[in-house]
C-alpha cells in the first residue's frame, strides 16, 4: 500500500513539474492576465445592457483597463448572432443541439479613426441537451448556455487584446503579424 502511494505521489509531481515546464498556466493567473491599453473606449451595437457588453466590461475591469468615452482607442462590438443546430436527429428521447455565438469587433484608434484591427470575428460554441417533452428545460438549458457563450466571448476577445500594447503616444500600434517558421 505505501509503495502504491509512493507512485501515485511521485506521478502528481512529475505531472506538475512537465505541466509547468511547458508553459502551462491557469487562465488569468499569468503575465498576461491584465492589459496593458490602460484606458479604452467601448461601443457596443447592443447597447450598454445587453449581456454581452455587461460581460466585456466585466473582463476589461478585471484585465485592468479603464473604461472612459475619452480614451485614446475604442473597441467595437457588432451585433452578436447565435446560431442554433440540431446534432442529434430522429425521434430519440434526448437530443443535442449546438448553439454557436460570433461576435464581430473593431479596434479603432479615436484621434484620426484608423482601424487597428478591422472586422476580426469571435466565435465560440457549445451543446446542451433537450427532449422533446420538456420545452422548459430545453429554454432554462439554452440561457444558460447563452450565458456561458458570452462570458467566453469575452474572455477570448480579452486573450486578443492582449497583443497590443500602447506606445508613448497613448495610441497602440498595430498587433505584430505571425511569422513563419
């Protein structure tokens, strides 16, 4: 029994220790868990109260950027469109269904309304399950995966602000282009 211990033990560490080693981090707990834009704009097509707006500004205070209608460059958010499939077909008891959000943004700079960043897309998707006879779950298990959809829209739309850093000017230069190696 303690040499069973002893393996399962040694197998955590080792776990640890190859996880750490290539680079493996919890998300929001690295370098790059704040941004470093400082201050931003934001405009959003649904209006300040939609769900996903309330989601963006969340993640942005928590990245550490101000929100301020003067700040130096402004993100846009277009019209969120969810998309809602059928996976599962026939008359079995359960189905899956996915539903999938794209969001599309714009990172503009407000002192002479050049694009940064142009039409970039988020999307992001997930399946719930539903029967036939329970239309009040299938509703409750569709919000809730609404829900879900907009706080990981806006954590991925976070994750590509991070490449943009501001200069001296208080504007940001345009996000370096991937290089092939």
């Amino acid at each position: 029994m303690k040499r069973r211990s002893f393996l399962a033990g040694l197998t955590g560490i080792g776990l640890v220790l190859v996880l750490a080693g290539c680079g493996f981090q919890l998300r929001g707990t690295g370098p790059g868990s704040t941004l470093t834009l400082g201050e931003l704009a934001l405009e959003s097509a649904g209006g300040p109260t939609s769900a996903l707006t309330r989601e963006v500004t969340q993640e942005l205070n928590s990245a550490g950027v101000t929100l301020s209608d003067q700040a130096p460059l402004r993100l846009n958010l277009g019209d969120e469109a969810f998309q809602e499939r059928e996976l599962t077909y026939g008359d079995a008891g359960t189905q899956e269904r996915q539903l999938t959000l794209t969001v599309p943004w714009s990172l503009q700079r407000v002192a002479d309304g050049a694009y940064l960043t142009s039409q970039e897309e988020v999307v992001v998707s997930g399946t719930f399950y539903t029967s036939s006879d329970q239309l009040l779950t299938r509703d409750d298990a569709r919000n809730a995966l609404k829900e879900e959809l907009n706080r990981e829209a806006a954590r991925r739309l976070i994750d590509r602000l991070q490449v943009y850093q501001p200069e001296s000017t208080g504007n940001a230069p345009a996000a370096p282009t991937a290089s092939s190696s």
